[in-house]
C-alpha cells in the first residue's frame, strides 16, 4: 500500500470532498442549520455537521491501512472504537441536544477505551527522570483525552480555523514519525490530514459549512490517541506532538481557567477565546485562521523537530513553545467579559 499511497490519498481527498458536498444538501434539506445568536462568531445561517465526512472516509482509510497490516490491530481498535463513539455523540447533539453529563459520560468511555488497546499511558520523561505511571496513567490519560476533544469543540468557532489545526498537526505528525522510523503511525496521520483537507475545502472562510460537533470531537480524541501512541515510539514525540497542538491548547486552557477563576458556568457558550476577540478585532475569520496556519508552519512545527530529533528535553521545550502563545492569549483578552459592544 505504501508504494501507491498517493493513488489512495486521491480517493481519501475526493470521498471527503464530495461527501462534504453530499452532507451540506441535507443539512439544508433538515434545516440542520447554524443560525447566528449573541454568542456566535458567524453572521450567516450555515449548515453543519460536515466534519461528518471527515469521520467517514477516515474510518474507511483506517480499515484499508489495517488490513494492508500497516499497523496493529490494537492501535486501530483505539483510533476506530473511540471516535466512532466521540462522532455519533456529536452527531446524536447536532441534531437535537445530549445533556452535557451524558456527552462526558461517552467521552470518558472513549478515553478509557483508547487507553486500554493502547495499554495505558506511555512512560512520561521530565528533566531525564522517566515515569512509568502505571493505573493512574488511566486516570491522567482519560482526562487528558477528555480535555482534547472538548477542547477542540471549543475552538471550533470560526470559518476553517479546527480544519487548518488539525491539518497542521496531522502534516506535522507525519514529519515527526518519518524521523523516528515509523512510516506505517505516518501513514494514519497523512489519511487523517487528506480526509480534513478535502473537507477544508468547503470550510474555508468563508465557510459554506461547518465541522459541528461530530467532526470536532473526532479530530480532537483521535489527534489524543495519536499522540500517545507516538510516545509509545519514542519519549520525545509526546512533547512533539503537544507543541504542534499548542495553539488550540494554550488558548483553550487559558480561557478554561480564567473562566473559572471568575465563577463563570463553562459549560455555557460563550465568544470569549483569544481567536474569537482576535476575529471581532479584524472583522475577519480568514486573517485569524491564516495566523494560525503562519504559527503552526513557522514557530510550532520547527520547535518540535529540534525536540525529536535533538531530543531536547520536552518541557522546557513546550514551555518555550507556549510562551508567545501565552502572550497572545493576554493580547486578545481571552477568558475576559466581553464588552456590550462586542
């Protein structure tokens, strides 16, 4: 398969692409659409649930690299099991709504059962000391995966910004598995980055529709599996693989926690992320979701390179990853009230 992988990345474009296609005509047909309040980030009614087709083709490109014995059976029960949960639980929520402790009772039952065909968290190395967590790594290791894929939800407020995130992580991915030897886990990242792309057409600002839940969710628990799969590869990769995910990390948790800090219910919608004032600030999707790309392409990727193939020690390089991620987050007053003229 891997002699004719790009003949399998056209059809893992074009299924994507023209299912997306497929899942805006019924989204109109079911008036599934998103329609603008006081807390949206969009001023045009627009379909949802095209992340759909992501969850689709990536599933079926998943059960082809299987059965090409690419990869274990273990690892593609995890990736398959939990984001088909993760996915008919957004879906099951697009349509109509799933109280918010049901959506995290099925979250955490996809987390647990990722880490189990994982076999738990991978050993952790901090400052050359590596920890072996054993049981509490389920612990740590679900809410970790919990946390990725509502984090993704969150964050998925503007036109294209989730699908270009996900692309980059995914490309990034694949570079950082190249040069640790493990073409085949590269293989899994390239069909999840060309199943996003081929719906990033249509996302786009401006989009003509959007991820929903589904596809959101998805992309973060499976872009969690990834990454701890990797560490199973190598120690460094887990810290490459959270500083290709920084942006949507940084402005996510930033925001979560100045929230609570406040009192606010953060379960509630709300438009108070970084790339949300930052959207508002230059009345533009396009011009904050490019910058997104530009940060990935140009301080993230390369930072976590020089972590896996220098094996620099991960935190130190995280931290310096995040830092003008953190500032930006200051900069653009996430997790702050907006004013009522925002």
């Amino acid at each position: 398969m891997q002699s004719y992988f790009w003949l399998y990345g056209v059809a893992i474009f074009f299924s994507s692409f023209f299912l997306t296609a497929l899942l805006r005509k019924y989204a109109i047909a079911r008036s599934i659409i998103d329609v603008p309040n006081d807390r949206s980030s969009h001023k045009v009614p627009t379909p949802r649930g095209g992340g759909v087709a992501i969850v689709v083709t990536f599933l079926a490109a998943l059960g082809g690299i299987w059965s090409g014995a690419l990869i274990s059976s273990e690892f593609a029960i995890s990736l398959a099991g939990a984001g088909a949960v993760v996915a008919i639980i957004g879906f099951l929520d697009d349509h109509g709504h799933i109280p918010a402790r049901w959506r995290l009772v099925g979250h955490f039952f996809s987390a647990l059962w990722a880490l189990f065909w994982l076999d738990g968290m991978p050993p952790v190395t901090i400052f050359s000391i590596t920890f072996n967590l054993g049981m509490i790594g389920y612990l740590l290791g679900a809410l970790y995966l919990v946390w990725m894929l509502n984090l993704f939800n969150f964050m998925d407020g503007i036109d294209g910004i989730a699908s270009v995130q996900a692309m980059c992580a995914c490309l990034g991915g694949v570079g950082l598995y190249c040069v640790v030897g493990s073409s085949s886990s590269a293989v899994v990242c390239s069909a999840l980055a060309i199943a996003v792309i081929g719906f990033l057409v249509w996302n786009f600002p401006p989009a003509r529709i959007f991820m929903g839940d589904a596809g959101s969710g998805f992309l973060g628990v499976v872009l969690g599996i990834l990454s701890l799969q990797a560490a199973w590869v190598s120690s460094s990769m887990l810290w490459g693989w959270l500083i290709l995910m920084g942006v949507f990390i940084v402005d996510a948790t930033f925001t979560l926690i100045r929230r609570l800090a406040r009192g606010d219910k953060v379960y509630e919608a709300h438009r108070s992320h970084a790339y949300q004032f930052a959207s508002r600030h230059y009345r533009s999707h396009r011009i904050v979701t490019l910058a997104v790309l530009a940060i990935n392409v140009f301080w993230l990727a390369p930072l976590a390179f020089i972590c896996v193939i220098y094996d620099v020690e991960g935190l130190s390089m995280t931290a310096l990853a995040y830092l003008p991620l953190v500032l930006l987050a200051f900069r653009f007053h996430a997790g702050e009230l907006e004013s009522p003229r925002e």
